[in-house]
C-alpha cells in the first residue's frame, strides 16, 4: 500500500430507548440469567417510532461532517441489513439530511452482519486510487426478531459512521484479509418479511466454522500471528458469541481459552454490545468503539476484527493504531448516547414495536417521539420524508 489509509474518524449513533431484559426474561418465563450471563445482555435499544436506520446513520455521521465539513467526501457507503427499501439507497436521504454535495457517489452495501467491514474494505480501495479522496462509510441497522423467539433477546440498533481517508488519524487498515464464503441458511430475510428466518443453533456453528476458516486464510496470506494482536473485535450479535468465537480461535491456535484470557483479550469490546445489543452491520465497530473508549492507549498495535454476516460471508482483518489517536475519540459522546436512552417497560416496547408504517400508499404524519438530531416525519405517497428535528422546534 503506497499511502497509509484507514479510519480518520469514527462515531456512534443508537436509538431514544432501551428496555433492561429482566422485562423480556418475565415476558418469556425464563430466569433473568439466561439473558444476563448466558447470552452477555443486560438492555436493548430500541428505536422510537420517528426513528430508522436513515435517522441513525445521518445522527453518527452528522459528528463527523461537523468536525471534518463535507470536503473531499465524494462517496456514501451505508452498509444495512434494515433497507428501508428494495431499490433506493439510503445513502440518498443521508446525502441529503447533511447537506452533503450533489457531486457525491451514494450507495447501500448487503451482506447480512458483514455489509460494515466489506464498506470499509471497498472505501480503502477508492482512496488508494485516488488519496485525495474521503469516503463515508456507514453501517446502521435495527436488528429485530418475531416477537417471544429466541433471537429476541438479541435484538437492538445503532449506527455507527466512519470517515476514511489517506493518512489516517485513528487507525490504519493493514492490507491482509482473510476471507470466507458459504451458501448456508442460518439466518435471511425474504423481501415479504420484516423479521428475519432464524436457525439459531445453525447460525452459532456456521459463525465458529467462519471464525477458523477466516483466519487460515488470512494466515496463509501472510497475515499476523495471534499474540501480536492488543485486541479482538467480533461481530456480536449478543456478547458470548465473542467469547464463543474468540475460544475457537485460540484452540486453533494451540492455546486454552481459560476465562482470564477471554476476559482479557474480549472484556473492553462488550460494554457498549451489551446494553445496545445486536446492531448486525454496526454490531463489530460498536465493538470496536467500546475497545478505544475503555482500554489503555493502543498506538501502535494492531487489533484484529472479524466479521460475520449470515448466510455467509467473513472477514478476518486488523487495523493498526496510530499514535496520538485517543484525542480523536468521542468517549464522552458515545457514552452520553448510551445512557441518556429512556428506560421503557416491556408494555411501552411492545407498543413500539406493533406499531407499523403504512404498506397500502396511505400517508402519514408521525408524531414527536425520539430526541436525536434527525427524524422521520411520516410517509407519503409511499416514500419515508424526513426531517433535522431543530427545524421543527423553533
Ligand atoms: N443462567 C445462565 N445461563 C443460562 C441460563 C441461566 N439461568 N439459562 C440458559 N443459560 C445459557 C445457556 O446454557 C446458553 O449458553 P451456552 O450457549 O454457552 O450453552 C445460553 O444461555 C443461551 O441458551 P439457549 O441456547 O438455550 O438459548 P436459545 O435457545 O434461546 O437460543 C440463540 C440462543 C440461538 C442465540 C437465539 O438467541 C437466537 O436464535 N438468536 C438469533 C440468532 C443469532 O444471534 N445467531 C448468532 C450467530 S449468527 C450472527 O452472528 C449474525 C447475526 O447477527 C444474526
């Protein structure tokens, strides 16, 4: 790679609410600890009714364009599982929510869970070939299950942007990969439905089998030895299934994965995971974030992520920090985004969550029901209009 490239800024976004799964675990019969130690989740965000995937991505990557300004980003990668619909982008409304500029190329990446890191992926090649260019990468999503099935529990949303650029200030993606595709059915979402076809005992084994068959290929490509990394970013559909995935690598790899070491090398990429819960193409960068925000000063070190996305694809890849990248965080935001979510019981979710948008062509004004800086006031003529919720105020 001629010119250093990988991420120059990075930013969360989640949604207004949060249920704690203690309501959940009542709901379904089960003791709390199923959800609390058993899948590693303590809460879920859950998105208010004027929220989706658009108002998510535009309220992380509205940070950035407020550091940065919009110069030189002439591509919008939004990464989603959620597409809010089966031919538009929703890199558009974004495009338009920042005033971002008409010259500006704007695209939806799917591939289940893993849509995020092939975006990241696909920007560092656009800027190797023109190192003047940024890109905006964006992963958002809401991950959300029938209701009283297993993948319940799992459930929740966030976006999170990226801005990647030559001579990065945060951290350098490193060159090797490896990669894994299978055509399985552990997890999909016809076009007709709203809630994914789950095998979930299926999507835990094909996941672990990913995990390996990732990573011999990224050794084969000359890629790092294990103890070299400071860190391990999974994606985390709920926060054992890193623990899960993390134990399959070390026993690949000749060593026990003893609890103290899982907690070592995992422990600091699951806090934010477990109180959002599942944001499927978001889900590893949430990690990631949670990794930069609580561990001791990484400049220099490499920390390797591995993506996930059902059906299947993976990715075993590394970024390499650079020096002086904690003064690029947004701790304090990231935090305050996470907390400030108001507390619902299981009725309020369960209000939420039956509401629907239009599907007959009707319109429909919606009302205030988040806070974040963007929000979708209604549907009509069968396309989503949204809206800066300050314009609204004044
Ligand atoms: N105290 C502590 N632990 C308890 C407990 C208690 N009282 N009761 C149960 N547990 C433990 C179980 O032992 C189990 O742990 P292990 O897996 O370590 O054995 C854990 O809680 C979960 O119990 P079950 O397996 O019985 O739970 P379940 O039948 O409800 O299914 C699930 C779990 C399959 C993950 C389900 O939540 C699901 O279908 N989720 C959606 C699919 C998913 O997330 N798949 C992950 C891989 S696919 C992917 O990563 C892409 C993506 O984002 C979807």
């Amino acid at each position: 790679m001629a010119v250093p490239v990988g991420i120059h800024d990075i930013a969360l976004a989640t949604g207004h609410y949060a249920m704690d799964l203690s309501e959940l675990a009542e709901r379904h019969g089960v003791d709390v600890g199923k959800y609390y130690l058993g899948l590693g989740q303590r809460e879920q965000t859950v998105p208010a009714t004027d929220e989706d995937i658009v108002t998510m991505a535009a309220a992380a990557a509205a940070q950035i364009v407020a550091t940065h300004g919009a110069q030189d980003i002439r591509t919008i990668l939004l990464a989603t599982e959620s597409g809010i619909d089966h031919s538009k982008s929703a890199a558009i409304p974004v495009q338009e929510l920042l005033n971002l500029p008409a010259a500006t190329r704007a695209v939806e990446l799917k591939q289940a869970c893993y849509g995020g890191a092939s975006a990241l992926q696909m920007a560092a090649g656009l800027v190797e070939r023109d190192p003047a260019h940024r890109v905006l990468v964006i992963a958002s999503d809401i991950a959300r299950y029938d209701i009283d099935s297993g993948g319940e529990a799992t459930q929740g949303a966030a976006a999170v942007a990226m801005l990647v650029s030559a001579d990065p200030a945060v951290a350098v993606l490193e060159p090797e990969s490896g990669l894994y595709t299978a055509d399985v059915r552990d997890f999909w979402r016809p076009n007709h439905r709203s809630t994914p076809r789950v095998d979930g005992k299926l999507s835990v084994s094909v996941y672990l089998e990913a995990v390996e068959r990732a990573w011999k290929d990224y050794e084969a490509r000359g890629g790092r030895a294990l103890r070299e990394f400071a860190g391990f970013c999974y994606h985390q559909p709920f926060t054992k299934m890193a623990y899960k995935a993390h134990a399959r690598l070390l026993e690949i790899n000749g060593t026990a994965p003893d609890q103290g070491l899982l907690d070592r090398d995992l422990g600091h990429t699951t806090v934010y995971n477990g109180v959002i819960g599942n944001s499927y193409t978001a889900s590893l960068f949430v990690g990631l974030l949670s990794l930069l925000d609580h561990a001791e000063d990484l400049s220099e070190r490499s920390v390797a992520l591995l993506s996930y996305g059902s059906g299947c694809v993976a990715e075993f890849f590394a970024l390499r920090m650079v020096p002086g990248y904690r003064q690029r965080l947004r701790t304090e935001a990231n935090r305050a985004a996470i907390e400030r979510r108001e507390r619902i019981s299981y009725d309020r979710y369960r209000a939420i969550r039956d509401f629907a948008l239009p599907e007959d062509g009707s319109s429909l004004a919606l009302e205030h029901d988040g806070a974040g800086p963007f929000r979708l006031r209604g549907v009509s003529d069968d396309s989503r209009i949204y809206e800066a919720r300050r314009l609204t105020r004044v």
